[in-house]
C-alpha cells in the first residue's frame, strides 16, 4: 500500500513539473515576440538614422510606399520581414513614414494580432524614440511607459506608432 501511495506521488509530481516546463517554454515564447519587437525596433532606429538623417530630404522616403527598397536596403531588419513584407513579430502588416517636415520618422506596428499583454511588454521595453503613441495615449522620453501605463493605453488598441529622430 505504501508503495502505491509513494508510486502515486511520484507519478503526479513528476507531471506537475512536466506542466511547469510546459508553461515556462509557452512563456517564454510568447515574452519573446515582445524582446524581439523591441531588439528589432532598435535595429530599425539605428539603420534608419544612418541613411536618412544626413540626406537633405531627412525621412521623407522612409515610407510604406518604398517598404521594398527599405527591405533590400537592409534597414527593415530581417526579423522582420515576411515573403517581402515588413511585419510585426505578431503578424501585422508595419506602416512607415515621416513627422515634422520629414525631420522625423515613424514606424507603425501592432493591431489587431498583438495580445494586450505583449503590446504592455513592447511598449515598457522601449528606448531612444521622441514619441510611443498606442491608441490614443502618447508617451515621451521625458515619460516613458511602465508596465502599468502601458498597459492602461494597450488597454484600448495595440496598434503603435513610434516616432524617432
């Protein structure tokens, strides 16, 4: 009987840490799309600096119209570029263009696909942008999103629009 009773034990430890590893590879999966939103978005800043910041016509063709050419010119890093078109790690299709006279640049990505939860995470990872605007809340450097105030503005769409220098 005690041999039962410990075989029993065991069966059903050895499953809860099997669940465990189970939710920790889940986890960490769907953690990642926001880690690598964030490394992607980053790459994307730095590689549109260096071929529109110093041109007299700054972002003005950092567009969706020339997504093509942002692709092969390598500043739409490879993460995110699906069968030739510039998509969020969720699976949204990502908009460009320019602010300020062309002084500025902006990246739309999120939507309909992209879980509140990870547009909270993407949002709070973000870095070295002028503006993170998600639905109708507008962050700054001066205040970035937190977890929680990113999660209030994710609350009420995920699509955002980072705006950089």
């Amino acid at each position: 009987m005690d041999r039962t009773v410990a075989s029993i034990a065991a069966t059903a430890m050895a499953l809860l840490a099997l669940a465990g590893v189970v939710y920790g590879i889940a986890t960490g999966f769907f953690n990642s799309k926001s880690a690598n939103m964030n490394g992607w978005a980053a790459e994307l800043v730095v590689n549109a600096r260096g071929a529109f910041s110093t041109g007299p016509t700054g972002c003005t063709d950092f567009t969706t119209a020339n997504v093509t050419h942002l692709i092969t010119g390598k500043i739409i890093p490879k993460g995110l570029v699906k069968s030739g078109v510039a998509t969020d790690p969720w699976g949204n299709a990502m908009a460009f263009g320019s602010a300020n006279g062309g002084a500025q640049c902006t990246v739309q990505y999120g939507g309909a696909l992209m879980p509140a939860a990870d547009c909270a995470k993407t949002a709070a990872g973000m870095s070295d942008f002028v503006t993170l605007r998600i639905g109708s809340t507008t962050f700054t450097e001066a205040a970035p999103p937190t977890l929680v105030s990113a999660a209030a503005a994710c609350a009420t769409g995920t699509t955002s629009v980072l705006t950089f220098q």
